[in-house]
C-alpha cells in the first residue's frame, strides 16, 4: 500500500536531517581536535590565558609564544645607574618588562661610576663589558634575550613610552600602560623607547623568581672573574698560613710535614660608612625599629659569636675603600678571627685600577664565593649575595638552615640571633615581589 505524499516528504525529510546532525557532529569534533592540536595549551595553579599572555594571580606576568621571544621587535631602556646591585635589579626589570611585551631587550648601557644626582657626570659601560652577552642568551634562552642595536632594521621606527612618576602613578596604572603597548597600536614599531625614569624605579610586578632567573645568567666577563680568583686565592693562602702556624704551636709539628684541613673564610660586608649611617638612621626613624643600623663594635661582636665556627678564621671586610686608611676596623676583633681588608690582604693594587662598578663587582664574587657570609639585611649588595646562595642551599635539597650545618650559611648582623650573634639568612624563594630585596627586611628567618 502506497503511502501518502505528505508521509513520504517527512521520512525523506528525517533522513537529511539525521544526516545532516551527524555531519555537524563529526566537523565539531574535527575542530576540536585542530583547535587541541594547533592552539598553545596551558596548565598549572591560578593561571589565566588572556590575550596571548598568562597572568599569575601573584602578580607575575609570563608572556607565552610558541616561537620564543621576538627577534624582530625590542625594547630600549635608559642609561642603568647606582650601585652595582641596583644596576642588577633594574636590569632585571627591563628584561622582564620586555618579556612581557614579547620584545628583545636592546643591550643597556650600565653605570661604571656612582652618582645619585649628578646624570650628566655617570661614566657609561656597555653591559658586555661587565658579563657575558652569548652566555646570557645562551643560559636565559627562551626566558628573556638581550640584542646589539646593530640587530636593528631602521625600517618601522621607535615609539617613545613615558613611564609616569608620583604617586599617582600607581602600580595598577604602571601595568595598564605595559597591557596597552603590547596591543596592535605599538606593535608595528620595532623600538619602543622607554624614557623619564630609571628602571631600579620602575613598578614591581614579578616574583623573586623572575628576578633570579634573569640573575642566575649573569656571569662575569673573563678579566673580572680572573681578578677575583686572585682576590680568593690570596685569602685562601692567608687560611694556609694561619692554619699552618696553628697546627705547629698545637702539635709541635713542622709547616712543611703538616696536613691540615682548610678552615672556612668568612665573608664580612661591612656597612659602616658615614653616608650608610646617616640613611639607615633615617629609615630606622621612618620604620619605628633599631634593626638596620650596626656599629663596628656591634659587628665585630656578632660575628664572634657565631655558633659552631671554627677558629682560628679569616674575615674578609668587604668595605668601601675610603675605610682602608683606617686601621680601627682591623682592631678589636675575637682571638681566633683574623681581619683583612684589601690593603692588609696585598690585593689594593687589583681594585684600584678598575672603576666602582668593577670593584664591586670583584667584592661581590669573593663574598659570593665565601664559606661563610654576614651582611646588613637592608643592603642589596648583601641581599643579593644571600639570594644567590639561598639558590645554591636549594639545589642542594636544601630549604632551611636554622640549627643545621649547612653549607653556603648566611647571617644578617643587623640583627639578633642566637647565642648573641646574628641571625641566620635565606631568601625566601616564593616571595611575590622583590620588595625585600630592593629595599630591605628584617623579615629574614629562615626556620
């Protein structure tokens, strides 16, 4: 029996529907795949994609590229100044900054010299004359990468970004503005031209992390490295000679048949200067705290009294050579504790034909180097010695020191530890800013 028109147009109908549903399907599900196989795809704690950038919600700011940081599009900073360890973090935020806007960091000029207020009198020294360019790239490859202006093409111009200042200029509108200029509007320019400000200055908005990863691909160019290996070994003859002297009186034994064991070197970063003095007194008055400042006799004090350090020991000051002249900081030390500064030690010769910045530099390697560190927890000089240790105690499953032999130990003598001395130190490694060490804590426990 024949069915009815009307019937046969719904059953024809039906089948192209199904038919159709089921192709829809399948190209949804093709699409899906494409879209899994061909887009980036992110994983891991608190992370949120938006606009080719992966926001942590501490405050980082990763940018991700399946082709790594752009080598066609950079970012210029101003000339980098202050201290050595100030220069550091500023360097570091201008790499992370142009992380950020997937730009290659155009190579800075550094600051050999040290003057706060008089610019046009700071001495500039190319980056590559202080570290290593190649290693650099070679160690920070895929994270953050400098260039050579001879890199440049001329060809689409530089856009000029003006950083603000005040306090108006919040953190929030710091990082409204580096969102803006990474969008299509700048873009086109291969140079954006960070002026008005020093980087040092520029907002926060990495972890501790960001900044020792940028840290860790510093290394010294060859000339600077070499000159404190002669620093280290100087000190490491003197521990010989003491060591040697020691044993003979002790055992009644020649130098020439003795075998002794190397007692450890410590490092002392002495902040003493009358300029130090004069602001850490003014930020103990801002900060409502006795913590910051520390006369030689109160270092000399904590130092000696450092629980389970043998002697006798070799103390190396780290001090600004203005102090050199001045016997008084080799004089009033704990019996056991042998004090060398630079003249002392016979290596004056080896700082004092290189500039400030290279002389910190050198001081820097030695302290770095030490069995032994003490510094002041409101320096960066001191801080950023720490951090680079505190890096080498976690490589070696190391994430606390207090009451533990540990190697690579630290101590802030600014502050009160145990048995009288000062207070064992380590970065803490997951901290959301660099607030600590920019400016200092005495937040520093390390149990």
């Amino acid at each position: 029996m024949d069915l009815p028109p009307n019937h046969k147009h719904s059953k024809f109908s039906g089948r192209y529907l199904n038919s159709m549903a089921c192709r829809c399907v399948v190209l949804v599900v093709i699409a899906l795949v494409i879209r899994a196989v061909l887009l980036p795809t992110f994983s891991g704690f608190g992370w949120i994609e938006q606009q080719n950038l992966i926001f942590i919600q501490n405050r980082s700011l990763l940018f991700t590229s399946e082709f790594g940081i752009r080598k066609d599009k950079f970012l210029e900073v101003p000339q980098i100044v202050w201290g050595l360890n100030n220069q550091k973090i500023a360097f570091a935020r201008a790499c992370l900054t142009a992380r950020m806007l997937n730009r290659t960091l155009l190579m800075p000029s550094l600051s050999a010299s040290l003057f706060y207020k008089e610019i046009d009198l700071l001495q500039p020294i190319s980056f590559d004359k202080v570290f290593q360019f190649e290693k650099f790239n070679s160690l920070c490859n895929g994270f953050v990468r400098l260039g050579r202006y001879s890199d440049l093409s001329n060809r689409t111009g530089i856009f000029e970004l003006r950083k603000g200042s005040g306090r108006k200029w919040t953190i929030e509108r710091d990082l409204d503005q580096l969102r803006q200029h990474r969008k299509d509007t700048t873009d086109g320019h291969e140079v954006i031209r960070i002026v008005g400000k020093n980087p040092f200055l520029w907002h926060d908005h990495w972890p501790i992390k960001d900044y020792a990863r940028v840290f860790e691909c510093l290394v010294l160019v060859d000339e600077i490295a070499k000159e404190a290996d002669k620093v280290v070994s100087k000190i490491r003859e003197k521990e010989m000679e003491v060591t040697r002297k020691t044993e003979s009186v002790q055992h009644g034994i020649s130098s020439e048949s003795s075998t002794f064991q190397r007692v450890p070197y410590v490092a002392v970063h002495m902040r003493i200067e009358i300029d130090w003095m004069i602001h850490c007194k003014k930020l103990e008055q801002r900060f409502n705290t006795s913590q910051i400042c520390s006369s030689k006799e109160e270092i000399m004090e904590r130092v000696g009294n450092i629980m389970d350090l043998k002697t006798p020991t070799v103390v190396y000051l780290a001090v600004a050579d203005s102090l050199l002249e001045d016997s008084f900081i080799l004089n009033g030390w704990k019996e056991g504790l042998l004090p060398l500064e630079k003249k002392k030690l016979g290596v004056y010769g080896i700082y004092r034909k290189y500039p400030y910045l290279i002389q910190s530099a050198i001081d820097y390697e030695v302290c770095l180097r030490a069995d032994v560190f003490v510094g002041n927890s409101f320096s960066t000089f001191s801080s950023l010695i720490v951090l680079e240790r505190t890096q080498k105690m976690i490589k070696e499953g190391i994430t606390r020191s207090c009451g533990m032999d540990v190697r690579w130990p630290s101590y802030a003598y600014n502050i009160l530890g145990e048995s009288k001395g000062p207070r064992r130190w380590m970065t803490n490694m997951s901290d959301s800013s660099l607030q600590a060490i920019s400016y200092g804590s005495n937040d520093i426990s390390s149990c």
